[in-house]
C-alpha cells in the first residue's frame, strides 16, 4: 500500500530538502562509504600495545548513534567466526568478568556520554586494556591522564551519521587483533557496493526508480516494524532508531527466529492497531536457510492478520557488504521518512532536552 497523501510528490521535490534539510543530513548519509574508508584508514595508524593482541574478549562501551558500531560489530562477529567474544555495554558498568586480559573501547562522539565514561571508569577499575574513539571531551581527557591509545576524530554533526567513526574503527582493530577472520578485503569490496548503489537512492533519484523513497512512502503514516535475523539483526536495531531520530516518528525491530517463538500469537489485536502497522523483512543471502524460509513464513502470517508487510532483498557479496548495503538503504528511507512527515531530519531536540534535565540530576 503507497502512501498517496500530498506529501508524496515532495520527494521529487527539490525545493522540498532546502527546505527540511538546511543542514543537508542528505550529503552527510551519500558521504558514508567515504567516511568508512576515512575512519577505518586513521584506525590503521592507531599504535596498540602488543599485549592487547592476546585479549580474551572485546567489549565495546557505547550509546545510541555512538553505540551502533558496537552492535553491528557483534552482529558481524557471530556471522564470521569470532575468536573471542564481542560484547556491547550500554550502560554504566562493565560486568563483573571484564578484567585484566579483556579489551574495552569506549565510542562516544562527544567524548562526554555520561554512561560510557562511568563505564570507562569502571573497565579501567577492573585492570582492563582499553582504547578510547571520540572527538575529545572527558573520553579523551581520560585517555590522555591514562596514556591510553586513542582515536581523537573532527565530527560537527549527529553522532548517527558518524557510523563511520563509531563501527569501522572497532572493525579494524578486531581485524588487526585477530579476534575474527581479516575483513580488510570484504570491508573495501563493501564500500565500493555503497558507492555503486547511493545515486539510486539519492534525492535526485524518482521514486519512480527509487527504492528508499519507495519505501518511505508505504511507511508514510504506518507504524514501522523492521525485522532482521542474524547479521541484519543489529540492521534492523539501526533501521529503527533511524526512523525516531530521521523519521521523527515511532518504531519497531524484531529478530529471527527469536520472534518467530512468541510476536505472531498477538498479531492480530489490538484491531485499532494493526491497519497502522507496515512491517519490512530484511532477508539477506549468508541467512541460515531455515531462517530465509522463516521470512516467508513469517510474511505469510503477518498478510493473514490482516498486517500489512513486505520482503527487502539486501545484495552484497560478503556478510559485512550485506550488513552495510541495508544500512545504507535504511538511513535513507528514514530521511525520507522525515521528509514526508514534515520535519527537519537532523534535529534531536527531545534528547538534547533530557541530557539537560540529566545533567542537572544529581543522582
């Protein structure tokens, strides 16, 4: 079912983005293969002591747009054959089995996420080998009174759309470090994919050969749920939070086959609800194939309920180019989701108020 408001002819509307977008979020999201290449490059010139090459697991401290490396990371590393486990904490601790053989990076854009220098604190506390990625703030400051190794990057803009910075670093020292097989070649062949493919998706593009607009118009005015298995598990975590913060608007992410075993016995109530629903199935091909055979299934029920829903084929020859190509068409049909609600996509002005209202807690 398209969306066939007014709105919808304002995708192909120039005038539309100067409009919405003065910031131009739209140059930042074609930027990102490149932004990839650039972090991953300045991560290659990162010195790590030698010790760390003999860690026991990764643990990454991270939060929303800073923390979404950190849980494709994993994602990836379940899909590739990990040697040690790949762990993401947000929050304000580290568990209690972090210790001296662990490595822990800590990613926050500003250098000042409350949660992730608290738990910094903690790995520190617990004789954990740590690195820091940030722009500066209190991480770096840390980093430097501790002489730990840190990545210290220039971002002016949304921590979401420095994904770059906040998954390619960790991807190469998990590389370098060998906790999973080399991605160096895949992860490249990945960001040739995402270049090959952003002028379909480009505001230029009609949505007439558009896929991401196209998209974004079925979900105009619906409740999305964006469900990934697997490797786009953390993919379809990602296509969410793109839609509150881009989207401006409510969201769902589900995973298979976990899914599969409790959410299909309430499809059908409320009644009120379910018209408003548009679910999308991620399906990629490294899916275990009883899993793809889930997202048929899967579909099958969700029409029978009455629930509208569609299957997106992601491409990509390596699990990481699969994992990349469905964030790229995710980030943009949630700015184009934006677009069509109206709204600005980069402001996030409902959390700037609550880190306000934290900061002045004392708690």
């Amino acid at each position: 079912v398209a969306y066939n408001g007014p709105m919808r002819a304002s995708l192909d509307q120039p005038a539309a983005y100067h409009a919405l977008d003065p910031s131009r979020l739209r140059d930042r999201i074609l930027a990102l293969p490149d932004q990839m290449r650039e972090a991953w490059d300045a991560a290659e010139a990162l010195a790590l002591p030698g010790e760390y090459a003999d860690s026991d697991r990764l643990v990454v401290l991270g939060m929303g747009g800073s923390g979404i490396g950190g849980a494709l990371l994993r994602g990836l590393a379940l899909a590739v054959g990990a040697t040690v486990p790949v762990e993401l904490v947000r929050g304000y601790g580290v568990p209690a089995y972090v210790g001296a053989r662990s490595l822990v990076v800590a990613s926050s854009n500003s250098g000042n996420t409350e949660e992730t220098v608290a738990a910094l604190g903690a790995a520190l506390a617990a004789g954990a080998r740590c690195v820091v990625i940030a722009t500066g703030g209190r991480l770096a400051a840390v980093a430097r009174e501790r002489g730990l190794p840190s990545l210290t990057y220039e971002w002016r803009h949304e921590p979401r759309s420095a994904l770059g910075w906040s998954f390619a670093p960790l991807l190469n020292i998990a590389s370098r470090l060998r906790m999973l097989p080399d991605q160096s070649a895949a992860f490249s062949a990945a960001l040739d994919a995402m270049r090959a493919a952003a002028p379909s998706l480009a505001p230029d593009r009609p949505a007439v050969h558009n896929p991401a607009k196209q998209i974004a118009m079925r979900l105009a005015g619906r409740l999305p749920v964006i469900v990934g298995g697997e490797a786009l598990a953390p993919v379809a975590y990602r296509w969410r939070t793109q839609m509150n913060e881009n989207g401006k608007c409510w969201g769902i992410d589900l995973e298979l086959p976990e899914m599969n075993h409790n959410a299909p016995v309430g499809y059908g109530l409320p009644r009120r609800v379910v018209p408003l629903l548009h679910a999308i199935l991620l399906r990629h091909p490294s899916l275990h194939p009883r899993n793809a055979h889930r997202v048929a299934l899967t579909e099958k029920q969700m029409r029978a309920n009455g629930i509208d829903v569609e299957v997106v084929d992601v491409a990509g020859a390596s699990v990481i180019g699969q994992m990349l190509l469905a964030v790229q068409l995710g980030d943009w049909v949630s700015y184009y989701t934006g677009i069509l609600n109206g709204a600005d996509p980069s402001p996030i002005a409902a959390l700037d108020e609550l880190k306000a209202q934290m900061s002045e807690f004392a708690g």
